[in-house]
C-alpha cells in the first residue's frame, strides 16, 4: 500500500552540468557554519600545527571518501536516494537499508544543526533579541569586560520558530526551493572575500583588541595547543565542565568538512552524471580543504590565543568592511544548509520506503514527482527535537557519526567491488584502488573511536539494531550486491581447493540426495514428502550442511521444459517452508531409471557431488501391485553402487518425527559389515536432534555360533571408545544359515511371512521356468535379462533374512529407531526376489533404517 500521492506534477526537469549540479551544492554544504563560528575558536584551542594535523586528517577521510564515491557513481546509471542507494546495491538491502536510515537521521540531525547555528548567529549579532540573557565576566579567573553569550533557551525558542518557517517553504515543493536556492550562495562567497580582505587590512589592536595583524610572533606563540576547560558555550572557565582534547576537536570539525553527498543526491537531475559526480566533488572536497588550510595559517597569525578563544565570531570582527555582512551571510548560508538538509533527508527516507524493503515505511512511499509530505513531517519533528536540546556542541557529535557510518558504507562498497573484480564492475572513474577504499573506511571508524567511544557504540549498535530488524521483518531482495559476489568467488575458491582427490574422515560432510516422489502418489501442491525433509535435516549436525532435492519428471525435455521449471520453483518453495537447507532440482527424462542413472553421474561438482542418496523404501509396490518396481528399485541401488554413493532407505517414513516429537527409547543399530562408519555417524546425528536426544544408542554384533562372541564385544568397545561414541554392545550369535529354526516368540509373525514369501518366489521361479520351457530358451529370464537362479542360495538368502528380522523383532521391538546394513543385490537374481529378500527384513518393523556405505571412511579414531 502507497501512500502520499496527491499533489504531484510531473514535469520535464532541466538537467544540471557539473557547476550546479554538483560542485556549488557541494560546496554550499561542506563551507559552512563551522568554519564561521567555530574555526577560529578550534585554531585557539589546539594551536596552528594540530589544527593543519586535524583539517588534513579529515580533509584525507572525504577525500579518500570522495573517490570510492566516484568509482561506484561511475559504474552505471544511478536512482533517487544517493549514497543509500549506492551502498545498497553495492553490499544488499540489509546493510543499505541500515545505513540509509542512519544518514537519513544524519541529515535531520544536521537540520538542527545548522538551524541552532544561524540563531546563535543571529542572536550575537542582535544581542537585545534575546529573551533569556547570560553574560560572562570572568575568563580563566580574570576579569574580562562582559561578553554576552547566548541562552539555550534562547535557541531553542528561536530555532523551533525557524524550523517551523522553513518546512513552510519545503512543503511548497522542490520548485520552491530552487528558485530561494541561489541566493543563498552569493552570500557565502561574498563573505569569504571578505574575511580575506579584512584578515589582509588588519593592523595591532585593529579592529578589536587581540588581533595584532599577520605576525610571525603571533604565529609561534599560537603554533602549540593550549587545551582546558570551558562551559557549554565554548567560553575558557577553569570550573566549566567540558574538557577539549584533539579527539573532541575531530567531532567538532567533521562537520564542516561533510556535504560531498550533495552532488549524488541530485544524480537524476545531472546531464552526466559519470562525469559531474567525480569532477564536481573531488574539485569542491580539495578546494574546501585548501581554503581551511590557508585559514588555519592565517588565524594563527592574526590574533592571540584568548582572542580566538573568547571570540567566537572572530569571522565578523575582522571582516571588512564591516561584520554585519558576516552575519547576514552566515544566517542565509546556513539557513539555506538547513534548507538542504530539510529537502534532502525526506527524498532519502522515501526512497528507502519505495523499495518496499521494510513494510514500517509503507506510510513514507511516494511516486515518482510526487512531494514527500508525510516524510518531510517526519523529518520536521526529528529536527524540532533536536533544537530542543539547543546546545551545538551536543548535537555535533551525532551528526558525525552518522556521517562517518555513511562515509565508511561508501568505502567498503567501493572496496568490496574492486577487490571482487567481477565482471559488472567497469566504473569509468579510474583513479580508484582497493587499498584507498579500505583507508578511507579504516579512517571513517578511527575518527568515530577518536570522537567518542561511547556515541560510537551507539550508532553501531543503532545500525545493527536496523540491520537485524530489516532480517527479520523485512522483504527479500536480490539487487545483485557485493556479498553475493563475494559468496560466488568464496564458493569456486573453495572448490577449486577441495580439488578431486578423497575427502579426509575428519572434513567428511554428508551431502544427502533426496529422492523425493519416486514410489506412490503425493497431492498436486506437495512436490515431496513431508517426513523426508524432516530427516534430511536429522543428517546434519546443528543445520551444517546441504541437501539436494531431486524429483524427476519422465517425458521429454523439450515438451516439458516450462513443466519443469514450474515444479523446481515450487519444490524450492516447499523446501524453504520446511527450513531446510538444500537446494531443488527437476530432471526430465524417458524414465525414472535413466533419469536417476543421469543424476548419480552428473550432479554437483568436485567433493561437492551428493554422497548419500537418501528414498522411501517402496512398501507400496505389492499392496498395490506395481510390478515395475522392483526392478526400478534395484536399479536405483546398483547404480549407487556402481556410482560409490552410499545409500539410506528409509522405512516407516509416515512415522517419521518432526522436531517437536520426543522420542524415547533406543538407537539400535544391526552391525552386520563394514560401511566405513557411516551407520554410527548416521545415529550419532540422530542424537544431536532434539526429538532423539533422549535416546541411547545399542550396537549388534552378529556373530556366527562358533565365533569368540567375548573377544568380538571386546574390540567393539574398543573400536566405539576410540571414536568418542558411547554405545552398549551387544553380540547375538546366530547359528547355521541352513537352519529355519526361530527362536523366541517372534517364530510365528516371521516364520509366516517366510513362508508366504518362500511360495511367492516359488511361483514367480515357476512362471519363469514356463516361459523358458514355451520359448525353448535355454536360460532364464527376468526383467528382460538372462539370470542363473541358484535355488539354494536363494533358499540361504531368505533363511539369513529371516534369522536378522526374528533377531530385530527380539531385542529392539521398542526401539525408537533401527538401523540396519543393506545387503546388496545378488548378481544374476531376479528383481523380484531381493525385493522379497528386503520385504522380510523389514517385515513388522515400524521404524527402520537400511544403510550401505561406501568405499571410505567417514569416521576416524585419530584427532
């Protein structure tokens, strides 16, 4: 929802060369009401060589500032928003957003500012207007004639009537503004030709005493600083209560070298703005930093120490031909900053608002030439608070650490974009270095410690504060930013170290694939199941690492290409909604076996590729008679064989817990052969669960009737010990395959799926033998595959089967969750019969894992 859309007018505007659109407004903003009121004073207290040390060190900050600015202004065409919106798309909407809000109350702040300084002007030069007077008789315990200084509730009634008055001219619309805009630069040129001229005609004494002319004397004696105490006006008293040093100095200044942003906030009203922003503000940042340099000299040179330090319009006296001009150039000077500021600060919180990142900032959204009305309010009454505290030297340090956050985003975008190098990064700004974008952030955050350490974590924990508040409440976008270029070159830096060769046991990760929908049928809108997203987050230990989602869609890829698209959108969807981290893919193919074969093969990249695929055991396949799958099955399982992928077939998978499910009981798992680990890393995540936390894990050993059951515990506890997993070991020894004794009361429930399964694949072997004897073949076939049928061995497989599932149904009949080895398919076996080999094992078994490793180590006992 918009709001704020009435009155607008959208004309034709007149576009602005480097001269006004840039370099004058620039300049209008950096030459200001510090260097009038405030330079002289600073000259006084930290004498000529800290003063040239303190304009070069922050004059180096907007420079260095300056020409991360015009590389990142020169590398594409730029919106509305200025330096927020550089920031934003150089280093994303989180960081953007954060420090666009802090330099969009940098600007209101600044408003205040610049208002509390044309009324303390005002009332200096007009001492009877004020209606609360203080006067200062002594200075550093002397006597001193009265020196009237103004009242802080003279500035606050004074600056409330101002900001009041030009939110006037602001709501009239930016037409207004550009027709008042001008006038007010006359006056500050004019102003500074005449300080120079008066600094040039001054003599001894004239024209006020302390101001001794341009003399060397002068000069040494004011070459060192003369730090100490002063009340809050500025005003030398040994029982004042501020203290000044060279850092406190630093946040007096920073103003006063700030406005460089002037010329990009206006970059949809310049004719070129590749060319103007770099010009424009370079010229106007060193022609500023110049004429304070000079003045530093001068000053130092013109009057003594107490006069700079008591006279805190010093400008004025020595003007010629009289100080009225300074004052009258001063007032419209840094009314119409204040002017700017109130303009400026509104545009940039509705550009923040318009992209539509936080929803808190629907209320500010405007189109395009519409008036920010509701913005230009909220901006008004920010800056009416702030004239409220009504003292200058309080509200400076906010506004530089605004603008020092500001500064220090500009930076590191500049710095982040040259070092990535990508493609896209072609600023036609040239003079630019990765190491200078770096200094210029490094000084931008040395100068906000230098000022205070306390008004600095503020505005950091501010920033952090809108950071993580645009996170969690705000919405996504993708603007192509620094960071996700920075995540790409990471992520091929990474692989291309990781290379090819095996991953050691210790940097072993499981990478799961999930199959998600390849036996039954889901609803339309649910692309997988459920339970499978849940346990592909149970391979993970506290959320580290990445699935990958596969469903395959059986047609031809040209047909069903917009299918495809349309269903990895939607699992993606889905896999997002389940908090699961991975990654969704749609494979088209004839068939899901070929479509499966190609996926084993090809999917991922160097150690990257999945090591796991993870499915659903197909218990559906004779409920409902699909007989395709058993072939398709075991297809799946050698062909992860062949391709060394372990594999987890999942059984019971509609049982599956959720995270909110807490399960008790055991973790048990059937050790039957070597999988390099994998069965006990699989249980030891488990546990990292909280639905499984509460569980403790039991290891079976099967063992053959005459083996050292004693000896093989033994080494199993030694073998768990050294792997720092705690598990019970228990050994069941099983005897002869050749018998079908079962043992215990699970003899009837396994001992009656034996044989119904003993008899399905006697009459599948009889259907086979018939169809051989009909074609006079002399071989059987399966599947459309020659098989040599060993009826005894198949008669061995079932009998081992049914020992393992009788074994399972006795001891862990209550277990939380059971974990078995996966025999692998028998060569020259029917589908069909390993299908029922497995249909047995997991036969009354609600809750059940079937495991095969691979060909390497996935747990090691060294550190």
């Amino acid at each position: 929802m918009q709001h704020d859309r009435t009155s607008c007018s959208i004309n034709e505007e007149v576009k602005s060369g480097t001269l006004m659109g840039v370099f004058i407004p620039c300049l209008q903003n950096i030459l200001g009401i510090i260097y009038y009121i405030r330079f002289s004073w600073i000259v006084g207290m930290a004498g000529i060589g800290e003063s040239l040390v303190l304009v070069a060190f922050c004059g180096l900050c907007t420079f260095l500032t300056s020409i991360s600015l015009s590389a990142i202004a020169t590398n594409g065409a730029m919106k509305g928003g200025g330096p927020y919106y550089l920031i934003g798309r150089a280093l994303g909407p989180e960081v953007g957003v954060s420090i666009g809000l802090c330099f969009f109350l940098g600007n209101a702040v600044a408003g205040a500012l610049y208002v509390l300084g044309a009324v303390e002007t005002f009332l200096d030069a007009v001492p009877s207007a004020g209606i609360f007077r203080e006067t200062v008789t002594k200075v550093n315990g002397s006597t001193v004639e009265p020196i009237q200084s103004p009242s802080s509730h003279d500035l606050q009634v004074y600056g409330i009537i101002v900001t009041i008055f030009l939110c006037f001219i602001v709501f009239g619309g930016v037409k207004m503004i550009n027709r008042v805009a001008p006038a007010f630069l006359i006056p500050v040129l004019f102003s500074v030709v005449c300080i120079f001229l008066g600094i040039f005609l001054a003599k001894k004494n004239d024209p006020a005493d302390g101001v001794t002319g341009l003399s060397m004397d002068t000069f040494k004696e004011n070459w060192s600083s003369d730090y100490q105490m002063t009340n809050s006006a500025g005003i030398p008293d040994p029982q004042g209560n501020v203290y000044w040093n060279f850092n406190a100095l630093v946040g007096l200044f920073f103003p006063a070298v700030t406005g460089i942003m002037a010329g990009s906030n206006r970059s949809a009203s310049l004719k070129d703005t590749q060319r103007s922003i770099p010009m424009g503000t370079l010229f106007a940042t060193l022609l500023t930093t110049i004429l304070y340099l000079v003045s530093v000299l001068l000053f130092g040179a013109l009057a003594t120490r107490k006069r700079l330090l008591t006279d805190r319009l010093f400008t004025a006296t020595v003007a010629w031909p009289f100080p009225a001009i300074i004052y009258v150039g001063i007032i419209l000077s840094t009314l119409g900053a204040a002017l700017q500021s109130l303009t400026g600060a509104p545009r940039l919180l509705a550009a923040i608002a318009n992209d539509n990142i936080l929803p808190i900032l629907n209320y500010f959204q405007v189109e395009d030439g519409c008036e920010p009305y509701f913005a230009t309010l909220f901006t008004a009454i920010l800056c009416i608070g702030c004239v409220i505290i009504g003292n200058l030297d309080l509200i400076t340090p906010t506004v530089t650490m605004f603008f020092l956050l500001c500064y220090a985003g500009v930076n590191l975008s500049c710095f982040l974009l040259d070092l990535l190098d990508a493609p896209s990064w072609r600023p036609r700004w040239k003079f630019h270095h990765w190491s200078l974008s770096l200094l210029g952030a490094s000084l931008c955050v040395v100068i906000m410690f230098l000022i205070s350490w306390s008004f600095t974590i503020v505005s950091l924990a501010l920033a952090s504060l809108i950071y993580y508040y645009v996170c969690l409440r705000g919405k996504a976008g993708d603007w192509g930013d620094g960071f996700k270029s920075a995540y790409f070159q990471l992520a091929l830096r990474s692989l291309r170290s990781l290379g090819a060769s095996q991953v050691h046991p210790k940097n072993w990760y499981p990478i799961p694939l999930i199959f998600c929908r390849p036996w039954g049928k889901l609803p339309e809108n649910v692309p997988c199941h459920p339970k499978l997203a849940d346990f592909a987050n149970c391979m993970k230990k506290k959320g580290r690492g990445m699935s990958i989602f596969v469903s395959i869609l059986d047609g031809d890829y040209h047909e069903r290409v917009e299918d495809s698209k349309a269903a990895c959108k939607q699992l993606a969807t889905y896999i997002d909604y389940k908090r699961c981290e991975g990654v969704a893919e749609i494979v088209v193919a004839p068939s899901m076996s070929e479509g499966f074969r190609g996926i084993v093969q090809t999917m991922g990249l160097g150690n990257l590729k999945p090591n796991i695929i993870v499915m659903r055991y197909p218990e559906i396949w004779r409920r409902e008679n699909l007989t395709e799958i058993p072939a398709t099955f075991v297809g799946i399982i050698n062909d992860c064989i062949d391709a060394n992928k372990a594999v987890v077939i999942v059984k019971g998978l509609d049982e599956w817990p959720n995270e909110y499910q807490r399960q008790y009981g055991t973790i048990d798992l059937y050790w039957i052969v070597r999988d390099g680990g994998l069965m006990l890393l699989l249980s030891q995540l488990l546990l990292t669960k909280e639905s499984f936390e509460s569980c403790k894990i039991q290891v079976f050993c099967i063992a053959e009737e005459d083996s050292d059951a004693e000896g093989l515990k033994a080494d199993v506890k030694k073998f768990l010990y050294d792997l720092r997993m705690q598990a019970e070991v228990i050994v069941i020894t099983i005897k002869s395959w050749d018998t079908t004794q079962v043992e215990g009361g699970q003899q009837d429930e396994s001992i009656e799926a034996f044989t119904a399964g003993q008899g399905r694949i006697a009459s599948y072997l009889g259907e086979m033998k018939a169809a051989a004897a009909e074609s006079r073949a002399t071989t059987l076939m399966a599947d459309g595959k020659p098989v040599n049928v060993n009826e005894k061995q198949v008669q061995k497989f079932l009998n081992t089967t049914l020992k393992l599932n009788s074994s399972i149904l006795r001891y862990s009949r209550m277990a939380a969750v059971v974990l078995v080895s996966l025999p692998p398919p028998p060569p020259n076996h029917p589908a069909y019969f390993y299908m029922e080999y497995l249909d047995l094992l997991v036969e009354n078994v609600p809750r059940l894992l079937i495991v095969r490793g691979y060909r390497r180590d996935v747990v090691t006992l060294y550190t």
